[in-house]
C-alpha cells in the first residue's frame, strides 16, 4: 500500500524515450514529481528506444539529462531504480509480446495494480501503429487503469485527425485517451480561469459591454532549430494555432463551469470553439496574416532566413508567423475582436494576454496632450509570470491631467520552484486521472475545422516570402490587421 493516498501506482511507458522531449522535459519532470514525493516507490518507468542500450547506459543518460534540468538533484538514485529500459521495434508486433512480458515482470516487482500509461513521445506516423499493437499484444487488458498520452500533431486536418481518432478508439476509450497541449499545463493559462470565477470584479466586465478586443501573442526568438523537417509540413497555423492559441482563446472567452467535473470544464470550451465563426474563403485574407522570417539580428547577432534552415525548401511558403482576428458568435462576444499572433525569430519570447477594456462613457479627464490610455488587464504568461491591471489616476493636485497606474502582481520565484515545467503538471494529472487539462476530441474538431479552411486558401494563393525580418513583430500587415479595426497590438507591456 502506498504511504499516501495521492499515490498512485503506476507502470509508465514512454515510446520514444531517447529523444528530446523525453530527456528535456519527461524525465525531469517525472523526477521532480518524485522528489515532491508526488510518486513513491509504486512507480516504474520503462523507455522504449531502438536502439542497442543496456539499462545502465540509458540510466546515465537519463541522469545527466536530469541533472541539467533540476538544479537539486537530490534523490536521484533512488529515482533511477525505477526507471529501465527496453529495445523495440514499434512495428513488430512480436516485439510487443515481450514488452507486456517485461510490464507484468514489473508490474508485481513495484505491486503497480495494472495501472498502465502509456507516452507516445514518437513521432505521428506511429501513433495509430503502436495503439493498435498495444491491443492485440494484450498490453491493454489489464486489471488496472490504462491511459493513452500522445503527442500533437494530432493529425495534420480535420479528415486525418478523423482517421487516427477511430484507429486509437480501436483500442481505447476516449476518456482513455489524454491529448496532451503542453500550453494548458502552464501555470498562468490554468490561472484564466481562476482569474475570471474566484473574482467577483472581472466577471461582470467579461462582455461585450466592457471590452472592446482581446489580444494573444505567443511569440518566440528562437528560429525552427533542428525541425525544419517537421516544420515544413505543419508551419505556424497547425503548429501553434490549431491547439495553443485556440485553447487559450477557449479559457478567455468560455462560460462558467457548473462545477470543477472535467467534462463540465471542457463543454464550455468546448461550445466557444463552436461558435468560432467559420471564415468563408474568401475572408481569410481580410481577418488572417501569414508571414515568413528573413534574416535579421537578435541580440545583435545576425540569425539567417527561413529558408537557409537546415531540411527548408529554398522556396518554403510555410508560414513562421500568424496572426488574426476571431470572432466569436455569441451573446456575450458578438462585437468583440480576438486577436492572435505567433511567431517565430520576433522581437521576444512572450506568451501573453492583454484585455483591452471599452473607454469610459464619458471622458472628463486628459493625460497631458492626449487622450486617457485604455485599461488594460495583461496576464503574463511566460517568461514572467502573473499580471497587471492598467488604470488611470490623477497625476498631480494641480490640474486634471491623468497618468497610467499600473497594479501588478509577479509569481515569486517560490512559487516557480513547485514544478519543474507544465509537462509536471500535466504528467500529474494524468496519473490522477483527471483529463481537464487535455484536448478533448470535440475540441480538436472543432478547431481542425476552423484552421482547414485557412489552410486551404493559403495553399491556393502563392504568398510573397519572407516578409518579415527576423528580431521584429512580424510583418506591417499584422499591424493593419487590428489599425483597421481601430486597434493596434500592446507591444512592451507588462
Ligand atoms: C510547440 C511547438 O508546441 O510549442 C514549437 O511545436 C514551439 O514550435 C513551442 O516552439 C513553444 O512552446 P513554449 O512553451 O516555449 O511557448
């Protein structure tokens, strides 16, 4: 029996356990997990790799990886009994057989009840593959839970994420099945909506009555890196907007829940990504900018273009930037403008969320030689975090004149050292069986949907690449996208 009751026992295998998700975020996070005494020693880890590792090997490897990403490694040994490692070929199927001959080996050496998770950290062409072998091995009838945790993309539309949905619903249940968007294990995306329903002020303001448009920007200085392969075939819109940015999206503009039930939680969300309005054709080009990076200088150092990327056509049309402008038909956002933007090599590395509030009714008041500023309320994402409301106040006792007041709240570092990064949380909640924070298949429909249609008009119409220069917002259309709407994007803010 466990010491405690939030300990649950559990065999975890991770397909993919060599690469770089897995020793940059799944492992440290699973260690830190331990050291939090969140897992105990009803636990075990198997990585699954190709190649030739003996258990020893791969056990350096996984401590070193560790080591780089958690600063106390205390407990590190004791952590590293748990974890082993087996050679397979995910499309032999005899190779299962011996891997649920292992798990069970397992499973009564840690008493782990049959509870068993499994990670694709593979890369898509093996998700449907490895579920359907999972089954027909027998790995999946146990006596204990089974749960599925697969990476995105998961497809790459609305038709293939279709067919891989029926192929994994072969083997298992949709509540079974936990996709993960790594953006909703982020401690300030999981505050929205605490932000919104533990406070009576923000709520009543929450419409379109008091705000006048929402901005989102997730943006990075890094470049494509080392998957240019990848990035190719997916680019901005599938990579980032499909799931990170509709999601925060949902979190802003969703109902209240009628409780904390997952599935309470998710049908909300679930209804404002239904009522995305669907863009025609047509309108794409009015309410959606595409952009590719050029080269430019970041931190004073010259980064080069898009396309002299490693594995990136010397004529790439895939888009490294995105931004546009959503409109929500429903009663308490009909009116109200949701802007978008991500990007690649931009100016810096923020997630963030700015609520621009209407004008008061009636403006009395002056900032010196112009008018009042907007309040604003700016919920920090990364790499700050925490958030800010923008006011107006009386600057001075002579006179009427105002300035920006701004009330601010940074998490503490204190706070931070809870977990390691959102795979922590989300890898917890799994284990808790607790899906909320997962992409429902509703959810992933919905805003498949949503992006095929920009997909399909953006690959009828040639783009006119790069369009912006590396170490910048983006391209000027970006800009025109909210100036027509009377809007400009807050750049700099806190
Ligand atoms: C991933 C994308 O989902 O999110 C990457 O595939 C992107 O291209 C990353 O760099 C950004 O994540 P974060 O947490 O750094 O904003």
């Amino acid at each position: 029996m466990s010491k405690h009751t939030k300990h649950i026992p559990c065999l975890i295998t991770i397909f993919g356990a060599t690469g770089d998700l897995s020793h940059r975020k799944l492992f440290p996070s699973l260690f830190h997990l331990f050291q939090q005494d969140n897992l105990d020693e009803h636990i075990a880890i198997i990585g699954i790799g190709r190649r030739d590792y003996t258990n020893e090997v791969f056990r350096e490897q996984v401590k070193e990886s560790i080591a780089t990403h958690v600063k106390d490694t205390d407990q590190i040994d004791e952590f590293m009994e748990h974890v082993y490692y087996f050679k397979h070929d995910v499309s032999d199927e005899q190779s299962y057989h011996a891997l649920l001959d292992f798990s069970n080996e397992l499973d009564s050496k840690y008493q782990l009840k049959g509870n068993r998770l499994f990670y694709l950290a593979m890369a898509p062409q093996f998700f449907g593959v490895i579920s359907d072998y999972l089954k027909s091995s027998g790995l999946t009838e146990t006596n204990g839970f089974k749960r599925l945790v697969i990476e995105k993309p998961f497809g790459s539309d609305l038709k293939s994420a279709e067919q891989l949905n029926s192929q994994l619903r072969q083997s298992f249940k949709e509540e079974e099945i936990y996709r993960i968007d790594h953006y909703l294990g982020k401690d300030m995306v999981q505050n929205i909506e605490v932000l919104r329903f533990a406070n009576a002020m923000f709520e009543p303001l929450w419409n379109n009555k008091y705000i006048s448009n929402i901005q989102v920007t997730s943006s990075e200085v890094l470049g494509v890196e080392d998957r240019g392969g990848y990035y190719e075939s997916s680019g901005a819109l599938k990579d980032m907007v499909q799931n990170h940015m509709l999601q925060m999206v949902a979190l802003l503009a969703m109902e209240a829940p009628i409780s904390l039930k997952s599935e309470d939680i998710r049908a909300e969300k679930v209804k404002v990504l239904k009522s995305l309005r669907q863009l025609k054709p047509e309108e794409v080009r009015q309410n959606f900018v595409r952009g590719q990076y050029d080269e430019g200088h970041i931190n004073d150092i010259k980064v080069k273009a898009y396309r002299d990327e490693d594995r990136v056509a010397e004529d790439s049309n895939t888009p490294t930037f995105v931004s546009g402008r959503l409109t929500i038909d429903n009663f308490r956002w009909a009116g109200v403008p949701f802007y978008i933007r991500t990007g690649k090599r931009m100016k810096s590395k923020t997630i963030q969320v700015v609520v621009e509030f209407k004008e008061v009714p009636l403006n009395l008041y002056y900032q010196t030689d112009k008018l009042l500023d907007s309040n604003l309320l700016v919920i920090n994402i990364q790499p700050n975090e925490g958030l800010s409301l923008h006011l107006n106040a009386k600057k001075n006792i002579q006179g009427i004149d105002t300035e920006p007041v701004q009330l601010s709240y940074a998490m503490g570092a204190q706070d931070k050292m809870n977990t390691v990064d959102a795979y922590e949380n989300l890898l917890f909640d799994c284990l808790k069986g607790d899906a909320t924070n997962f992409t429902h298949w509703e959810e992933l429909k919905s805003t498949w949907k949503f992006v095929d249609v920009i997909q399909e008009e953006w690959t009828m119409n040639e783009p006119n690449f790069p369009n912006y220069e590396s170490g910048t917002n983006g391209p000027l259309e970006s800009d025109l996208l909210l100036s027509r709407d009377g809007n400009h994007w807050w750049d700099d803010i806190q």
